[in-house]
DNA sequence: GGATGCATGGAAAACGTTTTCCGCAGTGAA
DNA sequence: TTCACTGCGGAAAACGTTTTCCATGCATCC
C-alpha cells in the first residue's frame, strides 16, 4: 500500500497526501480531511525507510552500552527510549560486552542504517572507531572519554564528590583499613574512580594501598573480597567501583561468615534500583541513571538541532552519597566485634520507593 | 559518498559496484578487486534504507519486552542481540512498562520501519495490536499467549514441569502452609504460573489457598509478605512467581527479622543470573532466558526464510528447579526453630559461574 | 470586463540502492 | 572470414517518499 494509493482513492495527487499526513498549513482542511480518512480507512503506514532517504535524516540515535546485563544500563535504557518514543526517534541499542570486535560490527552497522546520533556510554572505547563515526559527522556524546572537539559532547561524571563522602563517611565510623575494589583496569572510568578514592584517602591523611581489582561483575568483587579476606590484616571497610562488585563482595562475606556491616562496612557505586534490596540494604553513592541518559539525549538532540553550533557544550553529572545499613562503626581494636550490635548505627527504615 | 561516486571512481557501472559489493559470482575477480580498493579507500558504507526499500527486507527484528528494568530481560535482550548480528539483522527494542499505549506506538514504529518480524515477550498482549501486525503479516513470536493461526509461532512454557519440582521438593521439606505470591492478576503468564502451583499442590493434597498477589518486581514481594507474615498462621514456605519478588520477600523477612532459611523457604522463578547471588542463594525454577531467547529468534528467521509453510511450528521451553540455599527443614511443630541450624540441609556451595 | 495576485494542488525530480534487460566483445567452429 | 554463442558489464527502471517548480482557478482591483 503507498501513497499513491491513498492518493488514487482521494481522488489527489501524491503530493498533496504527504502534505496532508506532514500537516502543512497550506492544504485546504478539507482536502485534508478527505486525505486522512482514506489513510484511517486503509491503515496506511509510510514507509520510514523511503521518508528517511529524502530526507537525509533516518530519526534513529544509536546506543552503545557496555553491557547490558549489569542492572546499571537497563535503567538508562528505559530512559533513553522514553526520550526517543517522546521526540519520534528510533533506537539501535548494541550491548559490546567489551569486546572490540562487537564494537566495531556496532559501529559499522550503525553508519550504514544513517543513524542521526549515538550516545556512547560504556566507559571506554577504542579510539579507532570513533575516527569512522567522526569522519561521518555523526553527532556522538560521550561519558567520561571522549576527544574534545566540536560536534562531539562530553559528560564528564565528578567522581570525586561522592566518593570523597564514602570515604569520609567511613572514616568517621573510625574505619582506618578501607580497601578499593577497582573494575577493569583499562576501562578509563574505572580508572578515575580508582584516582578518586586515592585522592580522598590521602586528603584525610589514609594510605590508599589497599586496592584489589575486579571486573565490575558479582564474580569479580567475591574474589576480590576472598583476596582481601585473606590478608593479615584485611581491611574493616571495602569501597566498591560499582554496586555489582559490592553486591559479590557481601555475598562472598556471607560465606566466609563475615557479618556485614557489623564485622565489614561496604560501599558501593551508582545505585542501582537493587542497592535498595540487598541484605542489608547497600550504601552507596548515587550517579542517576536517569539524569545520565537524560543528558545524553539531550546533547544528542541538541547536536542534530543545530549542528556545529561551535561552543560544545560541557555537561557534568554529579555523585552523592546515599545512606543506607551496610555500614557501621568499626569493631574497635580490642575484639570488640561482638559489641557489634551496639556499634551499630540505627537502622534506617528506608521507605520502599513507590513501584513505578 | 554514493555507489556512483564508487562506480566513477573505478570506472564502471553502479551495477558492476553493486554486485562486486554483494560477491556476485560473475563479476570478474579483476574488477572485484578494483572496485573494492575504491570503497576500502573511501570507506564507503551502504546505505541501508536505500537497500532495504527496493529489496522489501529491512533485516530488522523487532523485540518487545515487558520491562527491560527487570532483570530477566537483559539477559534475553543480550542473547537475541548476539544472534542478530550473527545474522545480520538488527533489533528495534521496546519496553513497554505494562503500558498499552506504549504497547500501541511500539507497535505503529516497527510497521514503520518495515521490520521483518516480531518477537513478542512481554508476557501479555492486547489483542487488538496483534491485529495491526497481522493484517502486515509481519512474522510474529509469542510466548505463552499467541493465538492458534499460521504465520504466528508460539512458544509455550511448561510452567508445571518447575513448579511441581518446587512445590514436592518443599513438601517433601515438611512444608505444609505453603503460600504462593502471584505475579500481576491480568498476566496471563502469571495466571499460568498460579495455576501451575494449585495443580501441584491439589495433586499431593495440599490445599493451594495461601495466595498473594504481588508485581513481579521487589516492592511487590515486600508488601506481599508483610500481609502473609500478618497471618494468623503464616506460611513456613514461599513461592514466588518471579525471582525479584524472592528477592523483595527476602528482604522484608530480613526486614521482619524472619530467617531464611531457617524460619522460612523461599522459591523463586525464572532464575536470573543474580539468583545466585542473594542471601542466602535462590532455590528457584529456571526458565532458561538464553533458550527462550533463541528459540524466538529461531522462529522469526524461519517465519521469514519460508514464509506460511503452513505447519506453523509449535516450540516449547522446559522449567526445572534448581536447588540452592533458601530452602530447609520446616520447623518442627514445637517451636523448634531454634535447632535451625541443624534442621538445614548442609549447604551446597555453588561454584561461581565463569564471568561470561 | 480584463489584468493582477494569491492560494492551492499537480507533475516530476530526487534520494541511493538492486536488478532486469540488453548489447557488446571475445571465443571457437564452420 | 564469418557466424553463433557465451560471459560480462552498462542503461534504466523500480522501490516509496518529499519537495520544487509550475499551472490552474479564483478573487480582487482598476
């Protein structure tokens, strides 16, 4: 069925159809609604692909996560296809699972479906592909790493605030030995969070030497946690890359029948809409998923609006600490774990966030 | 950049490019090799809609899920990602939140972009949009709920196979008030699952009449406990419809300060990858989301190879349980939930699974 | 009443491919 | 040398839209 079709029944001519459906003012209302009548009856549809080909504009923004299994970027995806479904945009949601080839058939397809834009948010990415994407003036925006030149947006996390209030946080608790589970050592993000929580410790006159990595994954932070158990002297607080690891962390202090918070405080990152379930409840520090896919897609949009507009524009995503019960006073040195109950700070009923 | 740029540049016709591109046997392998020196050089990209409009095939699969934010769908949509690349197809991913309107806009955008087929997984459809995607004959896969016609593939889920395992495994646990918590009363696979559990209790003689109902997500789980712990004479066992609600009666036990496993099992279903990560570990019902993944992507490839071959397949998928740490001796009658520790059955320490 | 202007709608080109149809060059046989 | 064939490659149509340009019809003004 085309347009043609439509037109052939209104008894018009194509032209005036598509103006009809695309609501130019200068069709008589009538005509119109004769057009739109015939449209309703046969259930036409137009064909995106043929519209996407004049237009030169395909109404599709690409989405590159890192993986889509860790609970972070499904929130993340739901934002960003709400924003779509709301400015009549199409997604190409690909999910690297970091690897390079993943990322590069990813890239590939997406310059021959035209996408207008992509948002690149998994943390790291290999410069290479980023050169076809920019040698095509797509619009792309990055987090954390991306080249500073025109036409490509930057959100820049500010890692440091939140976890400079985890770290105080527990060094108010009285903890001295708080160890970092890093993620992948040759993701950049990871890196700047790793930096950041060295910057914290050492603003507060703490070494910052215990440090295992992990693999942002619940694997990843039990073995990181067993590592760190076996120590002479294991730390009485871990800070977790993200909510994942500090999630593997406490299941793996189950196992070892180390009792959280009151025998080990953990931390996490990016509160995850799970951080609120775990056992206890996880604090952790919040880097809104919903702002970050927000931002993304507005920078997106902006880029595709007015392209080229020189000044880029910087954007810049905030963390903070939120306070939940895997967290307590340290045991004080002389054995006094058993007291734990007392150490405790107390339990902070946090309301079941309404079901949305 | 054109396929004419391409052919002027090499010196021949948009066709010669055209087959050289498509490895056209009878092309000579001369002028193969010439013309893609020119594309390699120019990094030259198809354009896909242009393909897909005169080919009537835009290799697009769409994929509708019920709530990407749930953790049983990433997990689907990662595993059905994978297989489209393999086959060089791309997905259009909606996740409609339960939202009939979403549902409905979903639907309008995949006839828009001309997909080839649809997998639908989302647990409960409206009928009426069904009928849109018809009409097109658009392939379609379902699951549970797909009407009995050609051109549509159904996947039935045997929900019983699971669930009696869980049901007979708690009893033969000395269970007796088992409670079951529902999924949303107006999902017909969470309808299934509910009969599935009275099924399985009648059949032993246990009267299946504990039931609450919750949202499939964690808030549901909590507020559904809360009501069964209220109970006169509360269940000693829970079986959950989904894994998250498990996870949200675990926490509000911990939040009651009920112990699991010792003063309560807990039975989940689906078995998502974090299962086996809470604490204690999950006993639940396993609904592999990788097969129910490639069982669907399966069909829509063979819905769209040989279109209407008129014995429309029937597929199935298995659910089994499997058997972790919620679970234990029900308490003796006479308040010997204190022996917990040595009603339990000797924990099972379940190896990691490798980081995929 | 005729010329001018404006609103409206139609014919056709354009977007970037694939593919059908056909012509041409080269080969072997007569 | 000419003819028939084969195999390769080119011209052009087709896919379904949007949009430019132009023609028509009508009202207004002189």
């Amino acid at each position: 069925m085309d347009i043609r079709e439509i037109a052939r029944r209104a008894k018009v001519s194509t032209a005036t159809v598509s103006r009809a459906i695309n609501r130019v003012p200068t069709v008589d209302p009538q005509l119109a609604k004769r057009v739109w009548r015939v449209v309703d009856e046969l259930g036409y549809y137009p064909n995106t692909q043929a519209r996407a080909l004049v237009l030169g504009r395909s109404r599709i923004f690409g989405l590159i996560v890192s993986e889509i299994t860790n609970p972070f970027f499904p929130e993340i995806v739901q934002t960003f296809e709400n924003l779509a479904v709301e400015n009549n945009y199409e997604i190409l949601l690909t999910s690297t699972v970091h690897d390079p080839k993943r990322m590069e058939s990813s890239v590939r397809r997406m310059i021959e479906r035209r996408v207008d834009g992509v948002a690149i948010l998994t943390f790291g990415m290999e410069e290479s592909l980023i050169e076809h994407l920019r040698d095509r003036k797509v619009p792309l925006v990055f987090v954390d790493v991306g080249p500073d030149v025109p036409g490509i947006a930057n959100i820049r996390i500010n890692y440091l605030n939140g976890i400079r209030q985890a770290v105080q946080h527990l060094a108010a608790l009285r903890h001295a030995r708080i160890a970092f589970i890093s993620g992948p050592q040759h993701l950049k993000s990871a890196a700047a969070r790793r930096d950041a929580f060295k910057t914290a410790m050492t603003e507060i006159g703490l070494s910052a030497d215990l440090i295992a990595v992990g693999d942002h994954k619940m694997e990843g932070g039990m073995k990181a946690f067993r590592e760190l158990h076996a120590l002479d002297q294991p730390p009485t607080a871990v800070l977790c890359s993200n909510d994942m690891t500090a999630i593997g962390v406490m299941r793996e202090a189950y196992e070892l029948n180390v009792k959280v918070p009151d025998e080990l405080s953990v931390v996490g990152f990016d509160d995850i809409h799970l951080a609120e379930f775990t056992i206890p409840p996880l604090t952790t520090v919040q880097m809104s998923q919903h702002e970050l896919a927000k931002i993304a897609f507005k920078a997106l949009l902006n880029e595709v609006d007015e392209p080229r507009s020189d000044e880029h524009h910087k954007y810049e995503l905030m963390t903070n600490l939120v306070l939940r019960r895997s967290t307590a006073l340290a045991a004080s040195g002389n054995g006094a774990a058993t007291q734990s109950k007392a150490n405790r700070i107390p339990p902070r009923r946090i309301p079941g966030t309404p079901a949305r």
